[in-house]
C-alpha cells in the first residue's frame, strides 16, 4: 500500500489541521517520532447522528496521544474507530480509512479481530471478568481465542508487572478478578490488555472513575508504556492530559480542532476554541 | 416465584411502617397492601392445611411404591410418579436447547427489525396461550402427524412447547444482565462473537437460565389438561420403559382419583397433591439454591 502517511488532507472538504505558527504541520516534522497510526478522512456514525465528522490525525509511535474535547466531541468514537470497536454497537457506522503502519485497517480483505488484536483498549470502567480469577484475567485473551499458552506463568507475571500490579497480586492470583479494587482492577485490565503484546494500547478515559492516588499509579505506568507502545488516550482531564501526553488533540462537535504538542496546545493555542476549552471556559 | 416475593414485600413495608410520621393516606395505602398481601396467602394456608389433614394419614411408603388399584387402600402412585419425572427430563432435555438456543438468537445475534419484533410479540403472545391449546396441537402434531402416538415422548414434546415462550423469556431477561462493558472487553481481546458468548456470557448468565427452566419445569410438571388432549392413561400398572411406552403423571392420577365416587379415592387424591406440592417446592428450593450458589462466585 502506498505510504498514505505524508496526507495533510487535500482531499476531504472538512476540517484542515491548524498549522503551527511557521506554518508547518506538526506532522511534517522530520524530527517527529514516526508515525503508528493515521487516521485519514474518518468519519463515524450513530444511526442517523453524526458522531466523527471527517477526522485526519496521525498517531505517533512510541509517544502518548491525548485526545482531549467536551463530552460528546466524538474523542471516545475516535478511538473505538481505532481499533473498529465502533462497528460493535448497533447501527453503528464508519466512513474513512485508518492505517495501522502501511496497512488500512478498514481495507476489504481486513479481519476486525485480527486488527483488535494488535490494538489493545482500556476502558472507562474496568471490566475484569467475574467469572475468572486474576490469573486468568490476565490469560483471558489468549483463552477467549481458544489458544493454549506455552509458559502461562510467566506471560502473566510478566504482563502484571508491565501493568505495575505484581507486586500487590502475586500471592492472590487465584482469587477473582472483581475482588480487588477499582484502580487495581484498572490496571489488571491494562495486564489483560498487554499480554496479548498489542502495539497500539487505546485508553478510553482509564482514570475517571479512580480516586487520585490510583490514577497518579495509571498515569506513572502510561510513561513506562511509552517505551514499548504507541498509547493513545481519552482523558477530560487536562491536567493529566498535560502530565502524560506528548501530542494531544482537541476535539469538539466530532470534529478536529487542533493537533500539535501537548505543550504547544496547552501555551499557545492556536484556535479560540482549544483556549476556551482548555482554560475552563467550557466544557 | 410466587413464595419469596411476598416475603421481600412483607419486609420493606414493616420498615416502612416504623417511620414514624407516615401519613393517613400512606397508612390506608399500607392498609390495603397488607390486606393484598394477606389474603392470597389465607387462602392457600387454608388449602394446603385441609388438603394435608384430609391426606397426611394416607401418606406412607407403600403409597409410593405400589401400583394403582380398584381398593382405594392399596392404590399407589408409582406409575404417575416414575411417569411425570421421565417427562420432566424428556421435556427439559427438548425444551432447554431449544429455548436458551432461541434466546441466544434473539438477545446476541438478530440486530432490531420488523421481523425480529414480530418475533418477540408472538413469543409473548404464546406464553399467554390456555394450555389446553398446546395440548390441542400436541394431539394434532405429536402424536397424529409424526406418529408418535399416545407416548411419553409425544406429552413431553408438547409440555415443551408450552414451556418454550417462558424459557425463552427468562434465558433473554438472564442474557441481558450481562453488562454490555464485558461484551466489549471480550471483542477488545480479539475474541469473536461465538467465543464471547460461550466463554463468557452463557457463563455468567447461567445462574438466571437454570432457574428459569426450573421454574417452568415446575409449573410444568402440575400441567394436566395437555396431557389429557394428547391421552395419557388415568389407570397404568406398568412403569414406562421407552419413548413409545404410554404413561400417566402426578396431576391426571391425581384427577382421575378425584372423579371417582369412593371416600377413599378421595383421600388418595389428597395424599397425592401433598406428593405433587412437595415435588414442586423441592424443584422451586432447587432453584432459589442454584442460584444463591452460583452467583455467590461472581458478584460483580
């Protein structure tokens, strides 16, 4: 497939990406990381609601993506069309093309599962199986598919201590995945997530609903990921999107308002929404 | 069903009362909920006291194990009690399948349409359906069409008919408890459809399922009039011994008893029903314990 990285959209109508104030895209920067994901002319809806109205953004590997926006900017869609979770609710739809490396995730010949399993998700509230026990948890993508494991031992202790809950675990892995508490049963979900070894991990507002010492241990284990894997998240948290992020994305009316690095978005604004969003005046 | 929600009832109306403060109009509405509440319940201590009086002396073990008979005192029901529990497991053993299958289509694969909800309305439509009706059909299909004739396969089919619209029902109400996040956490994992729902959501709704088909089994296994449109014996003195042999059950023993003149009979008919009441409350215990134990292990 020919390299559909390089596309500052010409081709869809909507919205442009704001340039940088010499007039440069971020994402022809030739010192910018190298890019995972892109999303190009992506469109999503809900029945008749238009949800994602023509998003182009590229995701770039190894770093963090924050994407951040009002509630129902259409930034949980995006990422579900990441990973072409979207197409799960009924009725749902997508327009559009994502590529993951070279390769359009919503090609023809493109196995859904085949994409979910090289892009992980979290989400907003942690859902470890009850029927399972914290072992197996961590083992569900494997079993769910069937797949036996040749070192099953090993695969969770090393996923648990990527997701930095071994240490509090080890002695309880038989116990039941709902037993633990809600930021625990978070990060057991990020486990679950990483032993399937995706290359992508999508967050979709992992915090919201932990106290703020559990999200502070989320958000220390985000900057550890970075190093092996291209992480995007959703937060409505600016702070955390400023502490974590190293390119954030601001999303409202399921369009794409601004994209650049999270510092820039965060001291100089381009747009007069991203302003008024990030310093509180809606949202 | 019917035996603990009254129970919870009774228990958040007492609490309710001890509010002090409560007003005339909620007093007079508390009032009339006792009043609701208490005379069905009267009424079947009433019937239970006088059907126990009438047949407790009767109740011993050869009653249990003889075969009927023309002297009232050596009658006994073991053709109706072997009869009813071979159609109780024929009847779950169709039933079950077919009812959890239909609900899995309904609840996991169908997206709405029209069709779908045509489909629902006719489910609910069929479980509204007098008895007497499936047994009409039973008759009709069963036993006429396949040729299966007046047999014990025949009444289970058709007493599985008359359950499907409630199994289906209560299978669809289990399914649906099942949080939709854990669905998504499973197609996050790269599982399919068909993976997602024997690995996780038939798991986790079994507790609902089970005893959902027990409580239809048990109103099932009290249904006469099918059984009597299809023509199962009112006087057997052999066990069944396959598919095709005929049969009678608990509820046509126990009415043809009572359509005979003789006190005896009568008594026989009592002790009968205590037998027929005992089966239903160990299959409703039955239930409420799966319950309890299986959903102890995952409360999420």
């Amino acid at each position: 497939m020919e390299p559909a990285l390089k596309i500052p959209d010409k081709g869809s109508p909507k919205p442009e990406l704001k340039r940088r104030p010499d007039g440069s895209d971020p994402a022809d920067d030739p010192a910018a990381p190298q890019i995972k994901m892109f999303a190009k002319s992506l469109r999503a809806w809900f029945g008749p609601a238009e949800a994602l109205r023509g998003i182009t953004l590229p995701i770039r590997k190894n770093c963090v993506t924050a994407i951040i926006g009002p509630s129902g900017c259409g930034k949980s869609t995006f990422v579900r069309c990441l990973n072409r979770m979207h197409e799960v609710v009924p009725l749902a739809r997508v327009e559009g093309e994502v590529y993951l490396d070279a390769e359009n995730i919503y090609g023809p010949s493109i196995n859904p599962i085949a994409v979910r399993k090289r892009i992980g998700m979290v989400f907003q509230k942690a859902n470890p199986f009850p029927t399972m026990s914290i072992r197996q948890n961590v083992l569900a993508g494997l079993s769910l598919q069937g797949l036996r494991c040749r070192a099953p031992e090993e695969l969770v202790e090393n996923a648990l201590r990527k997701a930095a809950l071994w240490d509090e675990v080890k002695d309880i892995l038989d116990r039941s995945g709902v037993s633990l508490s809600g930021g625990q049963q978070q990060r057991l979900c990020i486990a679950r997530a990483l032993a399937l070894e995706p290359e992508v991990l999508l967050m979709d507002e992992p915090c919201s609903a932990l106290d703020p010492i559990a999200t502070a241990k989320i958000e220390d284990l985000i900057h550890e990921l970075r190093e092996s894997y291209t992480v995007v998240i959703v937060t409505h948290n600016m702070q955390q999107a400023a502490r974590v992020a190293d390119f954030t994305a601001f999303f409202y009316l399921g369009e794409l308002i601004e994209y650049g690095k999270t510092e820039t978005i965060f001291k100089t604004p381009q747009d007069p929404r991203t302003e008024a969003y990030i310093t509180g005046r809606f949202g | 069903m019917d035996s603990n929600t009254p129970k919870k009832q009774g228990g958040s109306l007492g609490e309710s009362q001890s509010n002090r403060g409560a007003s005339w109009a909620e007093k007079t509405f508390l009032a009339i909920c006792y009043a609701a509440l208490g005379l069905p319940l009267l009424l079947l201590v009433v019937l239970i006291v006088d059907v126990v009086i009438d047949g407790w002396p009767r109740l011993n073990w050869a009653f249990l194990t003889n075969y009927p008979s023309r002297k009232p005192e050596m009658a006994g029901i073991l053709p109706a009690l072997v009869g009813s529990a071979y159609l109780m497991l024929l009847t779950a053993a169709i039933a079950i399948p077919l009812g959890v299958g239909a609900a899995i289509y309904l609840e996991e694969y169908t997206r709405p349409s029209r069709i779908t909800s045509l489909i629902e309305l006719n489910i609910s439509n069929l479980a509204g359906v007098p008895s007497i009706i499936y047994g009409l059909l039973g008759l009709e299909l069963f036993v006429r069409a396949m040729q299966w004739g007046r047999s014990v396969v025949a009444g289970a089919a058709t007493l599985a008919l008359l359950l499907l619209p409630a199994v289906i029902m209560t299978a669809r109400e289990a399914l649906r408890t099942v949080p939709h996040s854990l669905r998504e956490a499973c197609y996050a994992l790269g599982a399919d459809r068909w993976q997602t729902i024997w690995r996780v959501v038939l798991p986790m709704s079994l507790p609902g399922i089970l005893t959902g088909v027990i409580l239809s089994l048990a109103r099932a296994i009290g249904e006469t009039a099918p059984l009597v449109m299809i023509g199962a014996l009112t006087y057997v003195a052999f066990l069944p011994n396959s598919l095709k042999s005929p049969f009678t059950a608990l509820p046509i023993q126990i009415f043809n008893w009572v359509s005979r003149p003789q006190a005896g009979f009568h008594t026989n008919a009592a002790a009968g029903i205590i037998v027929l009441l005992a089966l239903m409350l160990a299959l409703n215990g039955a239930a409420i314990w799966l319950r309890v134990r299986l959903q102890r292990r995952m409360d999420w």
